[in-house]
C-alpha cells in the first residue's frame, strides 16, 4: 500500500436472535481471525455493544458489530454467517477524516489528508482503562450519556466493546460536523469530563476518529439509517 491510498473502513452492524447470543460468541472469534489473516485487511475488530448508557451493565448482547479497515475495495461477502443468522442489519461505508491516538499500540486508520466533507459523519471513541479508574470513569460517563441521547443532529448512538469493564468504546453517528462539534464543546457534562480527562489519569490507551459517511443501508435498533442522497 503506498501512502497515496486511503484504505476504506466499514462498519457492519448486526442483531441476532437471541437463541444464536451463544453462536455468535463463537462466530466472532472466528471471523476477526479469518478478517486479520487476509492480504487485504489493514484491521479489523469484533465488537460487542452496550445501548447509549455507555455503561458495561447496559450491555446489548443480542447486537454485534466488526469494524474493518480494507486495503482494497471491501469484501462484502465476508460476513456470510451473521447475514444468515441476523433479524437486523446496518453496513456503512466509511472514510477516515481525522484521528488521533493508537489502538492496541498500532495506528489502524489512514486519514484522508485535506479531504473536505459536509455531510454525515461517524465517530468512534474508544479506550483502554486503567483497572483503578474504572469506577470512576464509568460514573463520569452516565450524565454525557444522558446529554448525548439529547444531542440535536445525532441520529443514533451505542456502546461497543472488546472485553468487558477495561476495553470500551463508542461509535456515533451526526448529521454535520457542525452538529458533533456543538455537543462536544457546549454540552456541560462533556465539557467537564474533556477537562477533568488528562489529571484522572483514565485510560492506559485512548483513540478519536472521524468518518465521513459515504454511504449506509439498513437498520440499527429499529431506526433504518440511510444515505444522505436518498433521504
């Protein structure tokens, strides 16, 4: 891969009945082995997910979801037991904008350098907590929570995770920039927790990036997520 190219990430979204929680377990294993082993997978990541809350407790282990970044135009046909097997269904097609940090000590996205978008965006946070400071993070975290499912322009919103407690993240979806950058910077819960964030001492690794959303189709706890273009 030369550095002119920007790999394109994608972001499946899945929700399995629940007599399958157990088949799925199994299924993400195998295929985040399968995903890394390929030539033309840059990163890829199962996912567990949590609701809005953010919170381990509010875990939703019925929802799945495997975020890869591709190094050639994406294989779409790689995800054929959880297409088979899921009662709902999202792929979003994305483009890296901007990011910032590592994840598992490597840096998995490419920015697209100089690109201008104004349309949706997605945004995925995620880090890995220092044991100590779990409790405390997590109760800093419930009243962004509950400011974020108020946020105007944030079409939908969920927790993901690779291990439970230590390993968290989530992942956002805006209808602007604009849209994001008010909440993160004139939400008071969130304003704090950003200040407060480098003396706590919270995370052993963190990572913030934003997508722009190219294009999406199906439906993410009910509420289907389409493309700008046909909305």
């Amino acid at each position: 891969m030369t550095a002119a190219v920007t790999p394109m990430v994608t972001l499946h979204v899945w929700r399995v009945p629940a007599r399958d929680v157990a088949a799925a377990v199994a299924a993400g294993r195998l295929a985040g082995r399968r995903l890394r082993r390929r030539s033309d997978v840059r990163f890829a990541k199962v996912l567990g997910t949590a609701s809005a809350r953010f919170v381990p407790w509010a875990a939703t282990p019925r929802r799945w979801a495997i975020l890869t970044c591709w190094t050639a135009s994406p294989d779409l046909t790689s995800f054929g037991w959880w297409d088979e097997h899921c009662d709902e269904r999202a792929v979003l097609s994305l483009r890296t904008l901007s990011v910032r940090g590592t994840w598992d000590g490597c840096a998995p996205f490419v920015a697209d350098a100089g690109a201008r978008w104004d349309g949706r965006i997605v945004v995925l946070t995620r880090a890995t907590l220092r044991p100590l400071a779990a409790v405390a993070f997590y109760r800093a975290v419930s009243p962004v929570a509950r400011e974020l499912r108020a946020a105007a322009g944030c079409r939908t919103a969920f927790g993901v995770g690779e291990a439970p407690l230590l390993r968290q993240g989530t992942i956002s979806i805006w209808d602007s920039a604009d849209a994001m950058s008010d909440f993160a910077y004139r939400s008071p819960q969130h304003r704090r927790v950003v200040d407060v964030t480098p003396s706590r001492g919270w995370y052993r690794e963190e990572l913030f990036a934003r997508f722009a959303l190219l294009h999406t189709e199906g439906v993410v706890d009910g509420t289907p997520l389409v493309s700008a273009e046909a909305a």
